[in-house]
C-alpha cells in the first residue's frame, strides 16, 4: 500500500494504481468484512480512516497482561 500526495490510500498493481475498496479497508483494520456496510464509500472510508486498528489493539492490551 502507498500513499498518494492527496493522501488517498492506493494499492499498486501491475497495470498501475488503484484506491483499496471499503472491504479491503476493513480488512486491514481488523473488522469483519461489510461492517460500513450501508453508507456512502465516502462515509465507510471516512469511518474506516478514524478507527482504532482492531489488531493494534488486541496488541497492546496482550503485552500489558503478559
């Protein structure tokens, strides 16, 4: 994954760059997959860009009660 310099999210492929759809971001964030499902992609991106990464989290909190 690469930013752009609007700061879109974009993924590289062979025939060159392409915006990650929804289901991708949330994937990558850690939720289940459709979880904005029902808003605009402008609205899941938006809620998908200001969570709290899932797998980040379930990170900290094992190290702190290791």
């Amino acid at each position: 994954m690469t930013l752009d310099t609007s700061g879109g999210k974009m993924a590289i492929e062979r025939s060159g760059i392409r915006r990650l759809t929804p289901k991708e971001c949330e994937r990558l964030q850690g939720f289940p997959d459709e979880w904005t499902f029902g808003l605009s992609d402008t609205q899941r991106y938006k809620c998908l860009g200001n969570a709290v990464s899932v797998p980040v989290v379930e990170d900290i909190v094992s190290r702190l009660f290791a």
